[in-house]
C-alpha cells in the first residue's frame, strides 16, 4: 500500500513536469537510478507513457529507474 503511495506522487511530479515542458519549455532534474549508481539529467520532458520518461532531447527514461524528480 505504501508503495502504491509512492507510485502515486511519482506520477503526479511526471504530469506537473510534462505540463511544464509542453506549456512553459521549462526543464526538470531528473534523477534516476544505473548500474553504477545514480546519473542526473536535466531536460525537458514532452511525453509519458506506460514505462517511459520521453524528453525532448530524445532520452527514454524507464520510470521505475527515476529516483527524484526536481522542478528548476
């Protein structure tokens, strides 16, 4: 259940952080989880799907890696 909270506020930061993207150009931090650690990416995010960040710099980043995500 707690986990389901988490999901949750995930994907509501993910919507405000496309709502800043498409509408204002506007770019997050986005900090997700690799192999060797943590990798932070700032740009600006154009798209959700089902598992994915889309950013406008062309990355695709799986959603369950993100970590934290930080409006600039």
């Amino acid at each position: 259940m707690e986990n389901q909270s988490l999901d949750s506020k995930k994907e509501i930061k993910l919507k405000r952080a496309l709502i800043l993207g498409n509408f204002y150009q506007q770019k997050v931090k986005i900090i997700s989880a690799i192999n060797q650690g943590y990798e932070t990416i700032v740009g600006t995010v154009i798209g959700l799907n089902k598992d994915a960040v889309l950013t406008k710099e062309g990355l695709k980043i799986p959603k369950n890696s993100i970590k934290m995500i930080c409006h600039l």
